[in-house]
C-alpha cells in the first residue's frame, strides 16, 4: 500500500487563512500522521504565507475603515455647510427686510400699525457685505487689476452675478468719478473713496 496523498492546496488555504496549528488541521482533516503535513507545510512556507495573509487583511480592514471614516467626515462637512448655506440665506432675507421701511403691529395696540424705518446702508457697508460673500464663494476679497465687466463667452447666471456684483463694490470703493447723487441707487452716497481692505 501506497503513501497517503492529502489535497494540500486545499489544507494550505485553511491553514493559511485560519488560526488553527497543523495538529489541529490534521486532526478536523481526519489525517492519522500529522508529521508528513508539518514537514510539507515547511517545505512549502505555509507560516510566512500565514504572515503575509494576516498582514494583507489588515491593511484592507485599515483601508475600509479609513474609507469609512473619510465618507462620514465628507457626510458631517457636507451638511455644516448646508447648514451654514441656510442659515446664511435667512439672515441675508432678514437683513434684506430690515433696509426697507415698513408697518408693523403696534405690540400694545394691535389696532394701530407703527412704522419701523429701514436701516441705512452706505456703499462703503455694501462692499464689506460683497467681500463676506466672495471669500464665502472663495473669490479673492481684493483685486489688483480689474478691467471692467466681461460678460463675453459662457458664464452662468452665478457668475455673472458674482462679476456684476465684483464691479459694484469697485466702483464703491474708489467712491465713483462724480459728485452728488448716484444715479437711482437705493443705496446713499458715500462721503469719498472709503479704504475697505
């Protein structure tokens, strides 16, 4: 009668890939002599294998968890800025409210309405409020050279918006070429060029 064959790819692979020592495998194999396998598993490097296949593992788990951890944080970031963007757009609406003049309830006649006149904004208010808006847009709050308003090419309506908005506070701090009013604007002149930045 021959030697015994086993399937050692197959007792390779467990033993690689588990925990157990080559009794152990040989014994839930149903293998008699344990000692042939040790000597193969020797020859064949099964305990560097076993090394390298642990080590592996460990970096792919590193892997998921820091991915994991990169998507939750992208996830938090995501919604802060969501956040801010709304409560950014509430306040601009009440600040917008508070400019104009309007009629409110008398709290202590609601019969009568009382008028709450609107805060007054002068140009030089309107840039610091562009440039909080730029650097929130990540646009640079001053520019060294601005040629005018280029509205040639594609441009979506937020840049265009953005550009026309960029000339506006331009023009309001150099404090405009002439004197008196500035044209129709809702917003009152300033005395002279005002130094923002």
């Amino acid at each position: 009668m021959g030697p015994t064959k086993h399937d050692y790819l197959s007792l390779e692979r467990e033993y690689v890939e588990g925990s157990m020592s080559i009794r152990e495998l040989c014994r839930t194999n149903d293998i008699k002599s344990w000692s042939a396998v040790s000597t193969y598993a020797k020859k064949h490097v099964w305990e560097d294998k076993r090394v390298e296949f642990r080590r592996r593992l460990r970096e792919r788990e590193t892997a998921i968890v820091t991915q994991r951890i990169a998507e939750t944080r992208a996830d938090i970031v995501e919604k802060a800025m969501t956040d801010a963007i709304n409560v950014a757009n509430r306040a601009i609406f009440a600040f917008l409210d508070s400019i104009e003049d309007r009629w409110v309830e008398d709290p202590e006649n609601p019969d009568r309405k009382v008028l709450v006149p609107g805060i007054p904004i002068a140009a030089g208010d309107f840039v610091k409020i562009m440039q909080q808006i730029m650097v929130l847009n990540g646009q640079p709050t001053k520019r060294e050279a601005h040629l005018g308003l280029t509205l040639t090419g594609e441009l979506s309506p937020e840049q265009a918006t953005l550009e026309l908005l960029r000339d506006v506070a331009s023009a309001a701090r150099a404090g405009g070429a002439r004197s008196g009013p500035t044209s129709t604007s809702p917003l009152p002149r300033s005395e002279g060029a005002r130094q923002v930045n």
